[in-house]
C-alpha cells in the first residue's frame, strides 16, 4: 500500500505552525524571566516599594510600604516624594499621619506643614483637613474665613463631605456671605456624591425658606456642576493668593 505523502502546501503549513509555537514559547519565557527578575528584586529588600510603580517617589510608592507595614519607611518615601517631586498627595498622607497618630506621635505643627503644602497642590484631602484645622483652632487661631476658603476648595473638587461643610457655611453666613441659593447647590451635590445623611436634612429645612425660583437656580447649578482637577485647583489657590498680596 502506497503511503501518504504530506502535500507541499500541507507541509509549509506546518513548518509556520511550529514556527508560530516556537515564536510564543520563547516570547513566554522571556515574559516569565522578566516577571521573575521584578519579583527576585522586590524580595531581595522589602523595605524598598514595588518598582513596577511609576513615577516613584510618590504617595503610591509610600504606600505600597505601608500596607506591607514597613512605617518609617513609607514615612520617609513620602517625605521623598514632597521634596523631590512635590507631590500633593504625599505631603497629604504625611500630615494625616502626622495627625492621626496611627504610627508616629503626635506632631500637630507639622501636620499643619504638609496640609498647607498639600492643600496648596491641589490635594482635595489637604484642603478638607486643612479647614477643619481653622474651623475646629487646631493648632491654628480659628479663622472661619480660611476655613470657608479650603473646604470650598475641596468642595469644587467634588469632595462630597466638603461640599457639605461648605454648604452649613453658606447657609448660615459663617465665614462667607450668606448664600441660600449655593448653599442648597452644595447640599444637592454632597447628596448626590453619597453623603446624604446630613445633607438631606439640610436642603429639606433650606428649602422651607427659599423661592421656587431660588431652588430652582441652585438645582441648575448643582446640574451644570464640574468638578476641578486637582492642577485646576493649585492655579486657582496660586491665582488667589497673588490677587491677595
């Protein structure tokens, strides 16, 4: 009996499959070598952050070391981060620590220090803290105006528990002038970002006192709403502070 004899055709077709599959075997290897290598060199010193994060040091790197529980030195990546690379997300986790005092003493002054450079960045976080620290004196004289400014600040940002903060300002005339029409804005928005639990108490009572038009003009508002990007912010604040000097 004659024996088959593969084509010429059949044969090229499967001389470009076993190319094919030799192609993804080394391209798999060269994958799992590289993988391999990223791994080896995270293990060989924990304390250092992952180096597959980008853009390092910066509150990412930090805090990949503090999840993995190394503090001083997510701390220190942190502190790394502000002063190489300014970075306002950093500079607001060092003040929040700082604060806190989850996993250092308790340093009110330099709290202070990292949110005013944090706020100033345009971190959302730094700002709401950083109103707060003048609503409540902390570690500052009280100044409801400064207050009113950073939660604002925040609030424009779409920070939901700012932008009711800023509201109770609004409503009652407490560091701002009063403003039922944005006050009722900022209430709708916080209730609409998922703070709803004060806030919807608050627009109710708010509104047994307006217009139908006011209401109205503040649910345009509220609608039209867009929030800034953090760099949009920082101008904002740098715009503000050298219209005030």
């Amino acid at each position: 009996m004659r024996r088959q004899t593969p084509s010429v055709s059949a044969a090229t077709s499967e001389g470009r499959l076993f190319s094919a599959v030799t192609a993804f075997l080394i391209l798999l290897a060269a994958l799992m070598f590289v993988a391999g290598s990223a791994v080896a060199a995270t293990l060989a010193d924990p304390t250092k952050p992952d180096p597959s994060i980008k853009g390092q040091p910066n509150e990412a790197s930090g805090q990949d070391l503090y999840v993995r529980g190394f503090y001083p030195e997510a701390l220190a990546e942190w502190k790394r981060a502000v002063e190489v690379n300014k970075d306002p997300g950093a500079a607001f986790r060092l003040g929040e620590e700082h604060f806190d005092a989850k996993v250092v003493e308790r340093d009110v002054e330099t709290a202070l220090k990292y949110y005013f450079i944090g706020a100033h960045g345009g971190d959302r976080r730094a700002q709401m803290d950083l109103g707060s620290m003048y609503d409540k004196g902390w570690g500052v004289p009280q100044d409801l105006k400064a207050a009113a400014r950073w939660f604002e600040a925040a609030a424009r940002q779409g920070l939901e528990s700012s932008q009711y903060n800023i509201a109770t300002m609004y409503e009652d005339g407490v560091g701002v002038e009063a403003d039922k029409v944005k006050a009722y804005m900022y209430y709708q928005l916080a209730i609409e970002g998922g703070f709803p639990r004060f806030a919807a108490e608050a627009i109710e009572r708010l509104s047994e006192s307006m217009a139908p038009a006011e209401i109205k003009q503040a649910s345009i508002m509220a609608r039209d709403f867009k929030p800034l990007t953090r760099d949009e912010s920082a101008a904002e604040i740098a715009a503000a502070d050298v219209d005030a000097n």
